[in-house]
C-alpha cells in the first residue's frame, strides 16, 4: 500500500465520522427517523435534507464516497477495506462517546484495542505480487 494510499483511506475515515455525526445532530433535531411505510422513509429522507446539518452530513458522505473511489482504484481492496472499516469504527465510537454520551465500556476499549492490533498487522503486512 501507497502512503498516498494510507492518507487517502485516513482521510475518508475522518469523511465518514464528520458525515455520521453530522446526520446524527440533524436527525436529532429534525425529530427522529422512525418511518413506517417504504413512502414514509422517502418522506422522512426528503424532510432531513431540510435540515442543514443532516444535508451537510449527507454530501460529506458523498465527498467519503469519492476519495474511497480513489483508494479503490489504486490500492489492494483486501487490505484498504479492512483498516478503513476499522478505522471509521474507532474514530465514530469514541466521538459518539464524546458528543452524544454514548457508553464507552471496558469491553468496548478492549475491541478497539484489538481492532487496532489488527489494522497494524494488516497494514504492516508485505505485498504478495
């Protein structure tokens, strides 16, 4: 893997936690998504992108989607998929824990201990060409 690479997957990460917060506050303040019929969920979707900090939540998604398209297109799948995954999993359970008060238990440190063991040993790993 590329240090290009490596900063491009770090930076979709940070794409997706800005992304996910972001629609959090904005589904908070639009009252929830509790939809109950398929065309209450497009009714639902339609009326959070009113609310500016779920809209800007939803493009930042978009802008993550991008900078992965690039990181799909350059560097091996089965090691950039696991450490972006892992990665976004770290950053978004410890800002929820921050932002929102969300539990952040001994056994959730443990799993994020061990999912960081595992993003070295993936992204330490040498190339097989």
């Amino acid at each position: 893997m590329s240090v290009t690479g490596f900063y491009l997957i770090i930076a979709t990460a940070f794409f997706t936690l800005c992304a996910n917060l972001l629609m959090r506050i904005g589904i908070d303040r639009g009252g929830g998504f509790h939809p109950t019929s398929m065309q209450a969920v497009f009714m639902d979707f339609v009326n959070l992108l009113f609310q500016p900090l779920f809209a800007i939540g939803f493009v930042t998604y978009f802008a993550a989607a991008l900078v992965w398209f690039r990181v799909v297109a350059s560097e091996p799948l089965s090691i950039a998929y696991p450490i972006l995954v892992s990665s976004t999993f770290i950053l978004v359970s410890c800002a929820a824990s921050l932002l929102f008060g969300e539990p952040f238990t001994l056994r959730k440190a443990l799993g994020l201990i061990l999912i960081i063991g595992g993003i070295i040993a993936v992204s330490s790993a040498p190339a097989n060409h």
